[in-house]
C-alpha cells in the first residue's frame, strides 16, 4: 500500500507568545493521530526568530520525553538571520531533519532572501551534520536550482522536495501551479505539499492523487479545518489529514518507516 508521511508544523508565524509545554503536547497529541514528523522554527518566547536554542531545546526535550516523532528544524524563515545563525539547529542532536531553501521569493510584502552562495553554505553545513535535508521550493526556478545542487553535492536519495503554494507572492494554490511545479521535480526525488494560507483540503487531496510522499499540515500554514470554521490546536487538522489519506486508499508513515523510506539516522 502506498504511504505518507504526514507532517505537522504547528507554530503560526504570528504567535507571539511561545510556551514549549503547550507546544509539546500539541506535537505529541498529533504525533499519537499519525504524524510522523514536526517542524519547528528557533523561536524566543515572544516568537521572534533567534540563534538562542533554549526556548526551542526545551521544547524538543518534552516531544522527544514521550515521543518518537521525526524532529525537523528550519534554516530559514523572514528575518535578519545571517545564514551561519539560520544554520544554528544544525547542530542539535535531537534535530535528525532541516528545510533547505535554495533561492529568494516574495512572500506577501517581505522579500525572502535566499542568495546562492548562502545557500550553498547551508547545503555544505547540512552534509557536514549529517541532516536530511527536506527542500522547500516556492517556484519551478527553485527546483532547477536544487537540480544543479544535487549534482555538484551527494546529497542521500531520494532528495525530499516540498512544493509549497499559496503565499502572496509566489506559486499560487491552483491545480495547473501544482502540476506544473511536480512537472519539473527530478524522477529520482520524492515530493510533497505544503498549502500555506490553506482554507480547504482540495489541492492537498490533489496532491496526494498526484503521488504526494509528504502532506505539511498545521498552524504555521493554517489553522482552517474548513472554508469557515479554525481550530485551537493542530489535533483536529492531522486527524482530517489522517482520514484523507486513508480514504484515498493510502495509509500513513510511521516515524520509524518515515525514517527508513528517506534514509534519516534518528
């Protein structure tokens, strides 16, 4: 049976008061629904993006206390982060994975940079760690770039792309953006789907229909179970996840079978 892996990034952006204990028991409540992976920006207790770990290890400590979810940590994120601090989580042995962007995009008024000698100083730390790196690409000319980046560096296969769609500024979150960005992910790769500002399921159902190996869920991207109604906590959007995928006659990763299929240590 063909599975997914199902991966919960449950901080909104716009959260300006980060309480680990809140956010570990939201991650091991989802972890318990099915997802098998978190993603986890560093943040300071008023959300900001920082290179101070504390905040962020005190939080890892209690997912991983009563869980054994795949850990993932971004490099990236809007901010003035020069890259050697964005590369910080790098270093945490409880992070096993990382985003990778490799080129600059538009996001909504702010302008995200991702110049190529950064981005190649993230791919060298990445490999010198020993992470798994998932790539987040915005637009078709992201995906060109990882393609040349995967053949200046051994990256271990399959490389894991995430198209991400939606954000103002970029890819939009229609049919024909989505095909067109699976069109040009190498045949070697695995890919998955991140629908930020999502308000329904339907282009994640696509996606899935389309050979999706990933769905990112959670309140980073939205908090919208439906066109109308939100949710306090990122269980309910798993859970929907969760019944999406199996009746699509799929069925979900395990953390363990996650890790073997994308060749993360753990």
């Amino acid at each position: 049976m063909d599975k997914v892996m199902v991966s919960v990034a449950p901080v909104s952006a716009t959260d300006k008061n980060i309480i680990p204990e809140k956010i570990a028991q939201d991650v091991i409540d989802c972890w318990k629904a099915g997802a098998a992976m978190v993603h986890l920006h560093v943040r300071d207790k008023f959300g900001n993006l920082t290179t101070n770990m504390s905040v962020l290890n005190k939080t890892l400590e209690l997912i991983r206390k009563d869980s054994n979810i795949i850990i993932e940590v971004s490099t990236g994120g809007v901010s003035n982060l020069t890259i050697k601090e964005r590369c910080v989580p790098l270093y945490s042995k409880l992070v096993e994975v990382c985003s990778l962007n490799v080129g600059s995009t538009n996001l909504g008024k702010a302008v995200y940079c991702n110049p190529i000698d950064d981005v190649k100083y993230c791919v060298q730390e990445i490999l010198k760690t020993k992470k798994i790196p998932e790539v987040e690409v915005f637009e078709i000319g992201h995906t060109y770039t990882m393609e040349d980046l995967m053949k200046e560096y051994n990256f271990i296969k399959p490389v894991l792309f995430s198209i991400v769609l939606g954000h103002k500024g970029e890819a939009p979150a229609t049919p024909k953006a989505l095909f067109n960005m699976i069109s040009m992910i190498p045949k070697e790769a695995a890919w998955g789907i991140t629908h930020a500002n999502r308000r329904d399921f339907g282009i994640i159902a696509a996606a899935l229909g389309m050979g999706a190996k990933t769905v990112r869920i959670g309140f980073e991207d939205s908090n919208y179970i439906d066109n109308i109604n939100q949710v306090d906590t990122n269980l309910p959007l798993v859970e929907k996840t969760v019944r999406l995928i199996k009746s699509m006659d799929k069925d979900i990763m395990t953390p363990d079978e996650a890790r073997r299929y994308f060749k993360i240590k753990g």
